[in-house]
C-alpha cells in the first residue's frame, strides 16, 4: 500500500500518511476502541461515492443519480440485517456518537431524563457527560459498577430507575471486560417505563459473532460503532424495532445530520459483508481468548485486573495496588515509547482523575486482526509488564521496543 497518487499533488499530506501507516506497521494498536479495516474497506471508503450527494434513503432521495448510492446503502443494510437480526438498520449516523444522539433526538424531549453509567466506570460521553450537549440537554443519573466485583451493580441499577424515574436508561459501555446481562438492564427500564437504549459500541463485531449476547430483540435501540470490533471503518448504526423506523430515520436524517457520508457506508457495506464470512467468527473467538490471554498473564505479574478478567476484547489494569505511584497517563507513555500503543483509562472509585487516571486500558482486537495468537499475545504481556515495572528505565524502553517491532514485522497489516 503506498500514497503515491497524493504524492503527485501533496507531498505534506503523502508524508503524514505514509507515515501513520508505518506508525500503524510497526506499532501494536492496543487501544480498545481501535482495529485495522482491509484494504477492500480502504479503498471502497475512498471511493468516488465520497462525491455523492444522497439526502434521503435508499428509493426516496432528494437528488437525481442515486441509482449506485441507493445500491450501496442497501447492500449495508440488508448485511447489517443478516449480521445483527434487527427489524429496522439504519446505516447513515457518522459515528456513534451521533447513532446515540438520533435515539435521544427521536424519543426524548429537552429536559427528559436519561439514566447511565458514570464515565468513570466505564461510560461514555455521549451518554450524558455535561462536556457533550446530551448532558447539558438532558437531566441526567448515573448509575455505578460494584465495587467489589467491578461488573455492573444490577440491583443498584433498578433502585436508581425507581427513585429517578427516567425516560430512557443507557446501557453498553466503552471500558467494560464483561458480558452484559442486558435483560437485566431491560427488566429496570421496564419496571418504570423507560426505553432501554443498549450502546454495543465497543462489541459490535462480538455480538455479529454471537461471542457475546445480542442486545437485539432486549433492548428498544440498538446502536453501535462499525470501526471497533467489527472492521466495516469509521462510522455508526443504529437499529430499532419497526414501531420507531420512522422516529430514528428522521432523526438521523434530517434530524441530526446533513447528506450522509456514502463512500463510508460503502465502506460499511464490505466490511460486513466480510463479516458475514465465517472466518469473522473464528477471528472474533480469538479476539476473546487473545483478551482473557492477556489478562491472565498480566494477572500472574501480580497487576490487578478491574472484574478481575475479561469476557470481551478488553482487559482494564488498575494499577494503584501493584504500582501505586505510576499514573495511567505516565503507562501510556512509557509503553508509546515502546511501540505499544493503548490508553491510560479511569477505573471505578477513581482517586486520580480523568487527566491523570489509575489504569491501563488494552484491546486485542487490532493485533489478533494482524495475526496474534495466544503465545504472541503471552509475550505482549510479558512486554508490557516490563515496562510498567520499570517505567523510568530506558534501556528496558528501548529493549522492549526493538522486540516488538520484530513482532510486528512478523505480523504485517498490509501487503
Ligand atoms: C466508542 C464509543 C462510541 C462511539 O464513539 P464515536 O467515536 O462517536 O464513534 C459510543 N459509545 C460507546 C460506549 C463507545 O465506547
């Protein structure tokens, strides 16, 4: 792969891009949140659709010469349908932060309530954080994770839905290792007539697997980030039952967003249609054990796992037992350094803060993509431990560096 064509016009541009993908080459793309898409998805994502005017759905736009637009964004959902089982797809929100805010603009009013898990446990900032409008238009709760057992405090959940009565409660989480029980979820919404909206941002291509239960068929809305686990490039979805296809159409578009990105959703389109081949499974089984893979062996270095492992793609580390004067933010560094890329995280009962927080967040989706198995992964471990013990050494830096470029060479992402 190469960017000789941006080359010829925009050598500044070529330069940066060749070198994000070197970065990407020779770097473990660790963040949870983070995966590598084909080159098929690459290159439909810049393909001329990008030149498109599309406003509308497939058969009911509001411009001529649609016929190619109406195909692809057609092809996305009949795929999602397959993937996902829900009665309506739509494909068009440009990430899922806006598949979030279609849900909230469709069913909500200003000032109605929105019950969600703090960001600090594990949340998102599209679920109500008063940095994002949705916590600045809406009045918003947040329920909790146990303290003890780090998973969700169902029973907290329902108590808190009965004192604050809300209208909708958010489910689906950004920094969570375990399986959701989302009926769980559903039976607190129900018992005070609120919408369950479940956000599987971070395990839509698991639950496309069927490695983590389905929140389709549970929850009223069902919206999730196509770049995550599942490897279709940047954007969002949401899906719903057929009572609210109209509400959510018309809060995507015209609701929240202008003409919608269709080089992206075809994009979409060939990044589920790979997911539906049954390689996509054995990938996403493997991503799981790759994740409880790391963890374990984190755990065996004395680190102290939130939940203490993981039923998904991510393991969040907290290191305040093990290493109690090495802030998260500082782990992202010295591990950056080493080619080891994740993200510093908040973990429940936070003493630090959301600049300066307790733990390590690491996702294993983008490496198994390249090809990690579980001895691989094993030494990842080993990797990262050492420089979190020895954090100021540069020589382990250094070291541990070299060893995972090697590993990465042995792992190429593109041809
Ligand atoms: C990643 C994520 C999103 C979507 O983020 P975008 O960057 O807007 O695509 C939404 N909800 C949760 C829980 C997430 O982790």
């Amino acid at each position: 792969m190469d960017y000789d064509q941006v080359r010829e016009t925009d050598p500044a541009v070529a330069d940066a891009l060749e070198g994000e993908l070197e970065r990407q080459e020779r770097t473990l793309a660790m963040i949870a949140s983070e995966n590598h898409a084909s080159e098929a998805v690459l290159a439909a994502q810049g393909s001329v659709l990008t030149n498109k005017y599309a406003e509308g759905y497939p058969e009911s736009r509001y411009y001529a010469g649609c016929e190619y637009a109406d195909d692809v964004e057609q092809l996305a959902i009949d795929r999602a349908t397959e993937l996902w089982g829900a009665e309506h797809v739509n494909v068009q929100p440009h990430s899922g932060t806006q598949a979030n805010q279609a849900v909230y603009f469709a069913m909500l009013d200003p000032g109605d309530k929105i019950l969600s898990l703090d960001l600090t446990h594990g949340g998102h900032l599209s679920h109500g954080h008063p940095a994002n409008f949705v916590g600045q238009l809406y009045d918003v709760e947040q329920y909790e994770v146990d303290p003890e057992t780090g998973t969700i405090d169902y029973e907290g959940l329902r108590d808190l839905a009965e004192s604050f009565d809300p209208d909708i409660v958010v489910s689906g989480y950004s920094a969570y290792p375990r399986e959701v029980e989302w009926d769980r979820i559903q039976a607190a919404a129900d018992a005070v007539d609120a919408y369950h909206l479940a956000d599987m941002a971070h395990i839509t291509g698991l639950v496309a697997a069927g490695v983590h239960d389905s929140p389709v068929g549970i929850a009223d809305f069902v919206t999730g980030s196509t770049h995550k686990t599942i490897r279709a490039g940047r954007g969002g979805i949401v899906m719903c039952g057929d009572e609210h296809a109209d509400a959510i159409d018309k809060a995507v578009f015209p609701g929240g967003q202008g003409g919608p990105l269709m080089h992206n959703i075809a994009g979409k389109a060939v990044g589920f249609g790979e997911a539906l081949d049954p390689e996509f499974q054995a990938y996403a089984e493997q991503v799981v054990e790759n994740a409880q893979a790391l963890g374990d062996r984190l755990a065996d270095h004395g680190l102290s796992l939130v939940s203490g492992g993981t039923d998904t793609h991510l393991v969040l580390v907290d290191l305040r037992e093990s290493h109690p004067d090495l802030s998260g933010g500082d782990a992202e560094d010295a591990l950056a350094a080493a080619n080891i890329v994740l993200n510093g995280n908040t973990v429940p009962g936070e003493t630090r803060s959301a600049f300066d927080p307790s733990g390590i967040r690491a996702g294993t989706a983008g490496i198994t993509t390249r090809g990690f198995g579980v001895e691989a992964v094993e030494e990842v471990a080993d990797l990262i431990y050492r420089v979190v013990d020895d954090h100021d050494s540069e020589d382990v830096i250094y070291e541990v560096g070299e060893r995972v470029e090697e590993l990465c060479d042995a792992h190429p992402i593109y041809e």
